[in-house]
C-alpha cells in the first residue's frame, strides 16, 4: 500500500531539491550554448590550433562516461588550487558535457545550409564571421531547434549523476528522503514526476517555437490549409 | 599603352589531379562584355571564381585597376584579408543556382550586405533596394519571400543584390542555365540594360544568341585552357581550331 502522508510531509523538502535542479540546469545550459557555438564554430576555423583544440575538447566529451567527467572535474581541480563548491562543480561538468554534444548539433545544422549561401555572402564582401551571422546561423535555427531540445531534456536526466559528488539536487533528496523513511517507492514517484514535468513543459514550449521558426512558409501555409479543409469538412471527428 | 581594367595573369589551379586551369590569361578592358563559352567541366566557372578569390588559385594573378586581389605567394596576411573582402565588395557576383537567402525576404536579401558590408545607413540602403528592384521588375515582389519566387524572379533578385553595392565588374556564372526556358528572357533583359550602361562583365554562358548579340568578345575554354578568344563574329562564324567547331556542332545540333 502507498503511504499517502509521505507525500505530504516530504514533498515541500524534494521541491526543494527540485528548485536546486532547475537552477543548475538553467545554468549549465546557459553556458553549455554559447560554449557549444564556439566549439562549432573553433571546429570548422581555418587556424589549426583553435580547431585541433576544438575538436579535442568536443572529443573527449562526447567519448567518456559523464559520472568520469564529474569525478575528473570534483577530485581534480581542487589539486589545481581551484576548490568550488559542489553545485558550482556541477554546473561547470554539465556545461562541458553538454556543449560538446551542443556544438556537434550546431556543426550539423551549419553543414545543412546548402553550399552557396556562404559562397554567396562572402562573394558579396562578408567576413567570415558576418556571414554566419546574418546568413548561416539564422538558418540554422529552424534545423537545430528539435535536436537541442532534446539533448536538453538529457542534460537535465543527467544532472541526477551529480548527486554523486553531493550536490543537494533532487534525486539526492530523494535519496535522502528515502534513507529517512525507507519508503523508496512514493518518494521516488515523486523525484520521477517532477523530472517529467520538468521535461514535458520545455518539450511543449520547444514544439511551439518550433513552428514558429519553421523556414518554410509556404509550406506551413498548405499545411493550415489542410488542416482548416479537415476541420471544416468534419473529418477531424 | 593604357593599363587594363582587369588583367588575370597566367593562372593555374589544380584541382587533385586535374587541372581545372592551365597557364589562364586575359585581359579585360572597362565597358567590354566578355562571355566564356565552352563543354561542361572546362574550366570556365572556375575561371570565374578565381577573379574574386572564392577560388584562390594556386599560382598566378589578378589585377583590377592596378591592384592585385588576393595575394600572389598563396599566404593571406590580415591585411590581405579584408582588402579581399573590399574587392569582392566592389565586383558583383551572380550564381546558377541563385543562392538568394530565404530567411530575408526580397527587400532585406538587398538591403542587409549594403549595410552590414558597406556600412550604409538603413533608410538609404531601403532607398536604393527598391529603385533597384524597381529597375529589375520586381516592384511588386518587395515584401515577397525568396520561396515564393519563381527562377527567374530570384536570379533578378540575386542581380539586384549584387548591384546595390554599386559594383565596378560583374561575374555571372550561367545566369540562365537553371531556369526554364520561358523565364530566361526576363534575366536577360536585365543583363541587356546592364550591358547598355556600361557595365564590365564577365559572363559564363550557354546563350550563343546573347553572347553574339552584347559580347565584345567570346572566349572559348577547354580543358582549363583558353583555346581561342576574338569577337562573337569571327569565333562563331569561323571557327580555327577543331575543337571549337566540334563545340560549336555540337550546340547547333542541340537547339534544332
């Protein structure tokens, strides 16, 4: 049987693990995109230092365990004189992780953008940079949008590894929780609805932007059209 | 003697084993019309692009106006960077494939490099994009988006955009070759006006009947070398050289 008052009596102490988790994502994926962009960006440069130290970062990211690289960053840095806090470890970690798959989605989506609309902006006197800037990149957007989503929605599953290096996120609280009152089945339902809570409303928010930034108009134009034929010829029912 | 307006100089560009040019030279005077014919795959578009660097070429020059674009000892310095990026400012290119940017619609595919390249204050730069596109006849395609566009309207928006920047030479590399037959005449009346101007143009073509009509001088390459050049009248008339003839069959049997 559930024990309805765990619930109750535990839930505000896991939203609190829950808030700690949204801040350390938010986070992380604030600096996981722009670094991300760099990363793509560094990978395709003419210099080969930037790219051989792009490529080598983005690399060793996407190729080891993240629960190694959250070690690597909590047991190492503090033999560098650099000795963070925990969460500060953890936003740090995701923020790598994740801009190294960030960037690999990025490179895609510019590699997508048929070859002569940067031969066409250069051709014209772009630099390289003002190219990407007002040709590539904004055609991209429409492309990397659903892949970034997801890798999003991973991010956050993986930030549930950093109650490893006691980073009082929430399955940590979970854990907690769990020690105190040995009922692992409600506790854990709850850490679990609110992971998929989490991860639901950014995938909904995501697919409305998404056909926002749909590149092709005209395409979405017979598409509603077809969807008003449907509903108005009573098909939908 | 008078300098010439653009002078390409022995330029040579392998491309893996093949060599797309062989020792190229030509000489460009201001106001002519030159148009580059030849089979597919002889150098010609290549020719092209080496003008404004979008090819560098691995030995050899190119001079505009006594200035050399892009380096000749194949290293680019900084400096030679960004007055590559001027030059290609000032010579307009125009694609067979068009590459109008569909994210903008008609008037920002003109507007944005006038302002992001030539630094021109939005109001102007809008100013000039719709007596431009007024020129090339899409007046009444400003707000349009480049998808909704037919060939022919996009390769005039595509001319349109390389003309806001108040070019000084033209590089037109098959304008016509992607559209349908019905929709070419309405590029090349365009070209026709820009030909009428004045305006020094380089143009790759398979338009016999316009490179006849408004070329000064046709050129005809084949595999990477330029096997005879003169004015449309003595090349297409009489043809030296066997190859050109064989060209020339071969084309005639094409439009019957």
């Amino acid at each position: 049987m559930l024990e309805y008052q765990i619930f109750f009596d535990y839930f505000p102490m896991i939203l609190l693990g829950f808030w700690l988790t949204l801040k350390i994502v938010v986070c992380a994926i604030a600096l996981g995109i722009p670094l991300g962009l760099i990363l793509a960006l560094g990978r395709r440069s003419n210099f080969i230092l930037i790219s051989f130290f792009a490529t080598s970062f983005i690399e060793l990211f996407r190729n080891t365990p993240f629960i190694i690289q959250v070690f690597l960053f909590y047991y190492v840095l503090p033999f560098y004189g650099l000795r963070l806090s925990a969460e500060y470890v953890g936003i740090l970690a995701l923020a790598a992780f994740g801009s190294a798959y960030f960037a690999e989605i990025i490179r895609a989506g510019i590699d997508a953008i048929p070859k002569g609309q940067l031969e066409s902006a250069r051709a014209i006197g772009m630099t390289d940079w003002q190219s990407m800037k007002n040709i590539i990149l904004p055609q991209t957007v429409s492309i990397v949008l659903p892949p970034l989503t997801n890798q999003t929605l991973t991010l956050i599953k993986e930030s549930a590894i950093l109650s490893t290096i006691t980073v009082h996120e929430l399955t940590m609280t979970g854990l907690m929780v769990q020690g105190e009152t040995f009922r692992p089945f409600e506790v854990f339902i709850m850490v679990a609805l609110l992971y998929w809570a989490l991860n639901e409303t950014i995938a909904s928010i995501m697919r409305r932007i998404e056909k926002r930034y749909s590149r092709n108009r005209k395409q979405n134009k017979i598409v509603r059209s077809k969807i008003d034929f449907i509903k108005s010829s009573g098909f939908s029912r | 003697m008078k300098p010439n307006f653009l002078e390409i100089i022995d330029i040579n560009k392998k491309f893996g084993n093949i060599n797309a040019l062989k020792n190229v030279s030509l000489n460009v005077s201001k106001g002519e019309v030159i148009c580059i014919i030849g089979p597919s795959g002889c150098g010609k578009s290549t020719l092209l692009r080496t003008v404004n660097w979008l090819t560098p070429p691995d030995s050899g020059k190119v001079i505009l106006k006594g200035e050399i674009i892009g380096s000749d000892t194949g290293k680019m310095t900084f400096e030679q960077n960004r007055s590559l990026n001027e030059f290609r400012a000032r010579i307009g290119m125009v694609f067979q494939q068009f590459n109008v940017w569909p994210h903008l619609n008609a008037l920002e595919n003109v507007v944005r490099a006038q302002i992001v390249v030539r630094k021109r204050m939005r109001d102007e730069a809008e100013k000039k994009a719709i007596k431009i596109l007024n020129e090339v006849g899409l007046k009444d395609k400003i707000d349009e988006w480049p998808d909704n566009l037919s060939g022919g309207q996009k390769q005039r928006l595509a001319i349109a955009r390389s003309l806001a920047m108040d070019p000084i030479l033209m590089l037109l590399d098959e304008p016509t070759s992607a559209l349908d037959p019905e929709l070419i005449g309405e590029v090349l009346s365009v070209l026709r006006n820009l030909v009428n101007e004045g305006m020094t143009m380089l143009i790759v073509t398979h338009e016999l009947g316009f490179a006849s009509k408004f070329g000064d001088k046709i050129v005809f390459m084949d595999a990477g070398e330029i096997i005879e050049s003169g004015p449309p009248n003595t090349i297409l008339k009489s043809p030296k050289t066997e190859r050109l003839k064989l060209f020339l069959e071969k084309l005639s049997l094409t439009s019957l």
